[in-house]
C-alpha cells in the first residue's frame, strides 16, 4: 500500500473518536498527513510548497490518473527518511497540474539541500512520466515552483494508453540534446540519482551534487552535465562548457545500442555508416555516398582485424577495426576506434565505437 493511503487510513479511527468525544468545533478540522489531496489552507504547524507539474507533450492524462509530489532531504539521498512530505492529486487533467505541499519547518536544516520530485501515475499505477531530476528548493520561500516531468516509454501492450501517441526515447527518462556539433542523450535513474550521457558511442554515469538552482551531475574526470528546464551545459573533460538545446531525436550511436547493434562507424566525403550486430556471425548494414547506395551482409565472419562477407549481390565486404583513439574531421566528435570499410575495392574510412563489448 502507497505510504499516503496508509497514512490516511491511519487517521481515521483518531477522526471518529475527536468527533465521538466531541473535541473537535465546528468550522475546524483535524491536523493532516504529509499525503492526500491539496488543501485549501496550510495547517498552523504546517509550512507549504505550492507550484505546478507540467510536461511538454500535449496529451491529457488517463481518467483516474494521479500526481505524486514528495519534498526530499538530499543529504539522505535514496533512504526512506529522505522523503520529509508527501502528496497526491487524484483524477488530474492536463499541465499544468497545481500543487500544494504541506511539511515541518522544524525538519528543515539551517544549512540543508532540498528538492522537489513528482511522477504522474495512470489509472492502473503505471509510471506515465516522472521528474528526472529533484528541482531543487529552499523550503519558506512562497515563491511558486514549476516541475518538469518527461515521459515515460511504455514497455508491454498492457501499459495504458496515452493519446495521442507522440515520439519518445526507449529508455525510460531520457532526453535529447544538442550540444554544439554534438548528439548528447541524457538517461536519469532514479533509484540512484545519477544520470548517464550517450553520445559517440560513449557512455559516462555522473552523480547528482548540491546545486543552487537546477540539477548538476558530475564526475571526479571533469565531466559535468547542469540543467534547469531546457536549458543545459556541458562539460566533458574539463574543456570549456558546451551550450545545450533539446533536441526531438536520439543521437545515432544511442540509437544503434536500443536496437543492439554491437559496432558502428560513420565517415564523410562521401558520407557513409556502417552497423555491424551481435553475435558470432552478425549481419553488417551499410549505407554509402551520402544515402545512394545500401548493402547487408548477412552472416559476416570476424578476424583479428575486424569482419568480412559477402553481399546477396556477391559484393565483398570488409570492415577494418583499429581501437585507437579517432577524431572525426568535421564535427571533432572523439571516438574510441578508427574504421575502414572497403567494399570491392572502394575504400570508406572514419571513426566508430563498439557499442556493447
């Protein structure tokens, strides 16, 4: 049972006997828990949040759904004593979603880190879209806070359905961006608090840090992810911060790892791809000469140096793998591998990445 309908139920035999005993006046109500639905004035010991939960696609919530927002004390990170309060909004319509969150001034340290986290559930309990990051806060300020939730990918046909149905990521929290010439995704877990970047067949995990406004992740190496809203900043390596825009679409490398695609390259002039899959005798899929011509092997063959075949068409195929690091000449994306395909004699070079190893 959900920690608010357990408190809820909780209170209800103290309910019954205030009014059996007559303790309770009339125009008066009993003292609530950190969970239920938004009330229409704080309670006197009680402080409050206040603000919306919105998302950007326009979609309107399953009848039934409801919105979960709980006040978090950072210090505790994932513990259940870092939930300081609790509340639902039953039956919501469509963002924004309005608020309010009453908690214990005296739980809050002169000196501590707090955030705010919501996800909105379907009528069946179902994560429809949640808060991939905690906004941070800081308690008895009234000034209204604004959450922003991303969607959820629905896993099985027995998820609820979301009309109209719009593009999502695979994974469940992510978000694309733009960074300069870079493709960056962005998967926040939130039994961890970390975020993962994908972007050149890379893959970093940054831990969440104490921020003034926004989120920050970070690791010991240099690396830094910030954002509030939609707006963003990278830092990879410690190099200068990148500019970041939301983008509508994964990277390419991103895309080939959710369709399990074991190594990929792409090069330029002429601009080419090629994917090769998993196993010990995986298909190779190319793309060449800026989309014009295509091929597939299918059952290529590994070696020391990297994989050959044979096309339908009785093409020979081979992809030459060095795994030293290569720097793509026009964007200077860095990737762990350098790549040669040659097809007939033809030879297409550029960088790749092995996806999964």
């Amino acid at each position: 049972m959900p920690p608010f309908r357990r408190l809820v139920r909780s209170a209800l035999p103290t309910l019954a006997l205030c009014i059996a005993l007559a303790g309770c006046q009339p125009g008066t109500s009993p003292s609530s828990t950190d969970g239920g639905s938004t009330a229409s004035a704080p309670v006197a010991d009680r402080a409050r949040l206040s603000g919306t939960a919105v998302y950007r696609e326009r979609i309107v919530p399953p009848p039934g759904s409801r919105l979960q927002v709980q006040l978090i004390d950072v210090l505790y990170g994932t513990a259940p004593e870092a939930v300081l309060a609790e509340t639902e909004i039953e039956d919501v319509g469509p963002p924004p979603i309005a608020f309010s969150l009453d908690y214990d001034p005296a739980s809050i340290r002169a000196n501590g880190q707090y955030g705010l986290h919501a996800a909105l559930y379907g009528p069946e309990g179902a994560l429809l879209f949640v808060a991939d990051v905690r906004h941070a806060v800081a308690p008895g300020r009234d000034e209204p806070v604004e959450l922003s939730l991303g969607r959820v990918a629905q896993e099985s046909a027995d998820a609820p359905a979301i009309h109209p149905a719009d593009g999502i990521g695979d994974a469940v929290n992510r978000r694309h961006w733009q960074c300069g010439e870079l493709r960056v995704d962005t998967t926040f877990d939130p039994a961890t608090l970390d975020t993962t970047l994908s972007f050149s067949g890379r893959r970093l995990v940054l831990a969440q840090t104490a921020t003034a406004t926004g989120t920050r992740h970070a690791d010991k190496a240099g690396n830094e992810f910030r954002s509030e809203g939609d707006r963003a900043l990278l830092t990879l390596d410690g190099q200068p911060q990148i500019e970041c825009t939301p983008s509508d679409t994964p990277s390419p490398w991103t895309d080939a790892a959710d369709r399990g695609i074991g190594f990929r390259a792409a090069g330029n002039e002429p601009g080419w791809w090629v994917e090769v899959g998993m196993g010990e005798a995986p298909t190779i899929e190319a793309v060449l000469d800026y989309g014009e011509r295509s091929l597939e092997v299918e059952h290529a063959q590994p070696d020391e140096l990297g994989y050959t075949g044979i096309t339908a068409d009785g093409e020979r195929v081979t992809l030459v793998i060095d795994r030293t690091p290569c720097e793509d000449g026009m964007s200077g994306e860095a990737f762990e591998a350098s790549a040669r395909l040659e097809v007939d004699g033809r030879r297409y070079s550029g960088c790749g990445a092995f996806l999964f190893d």
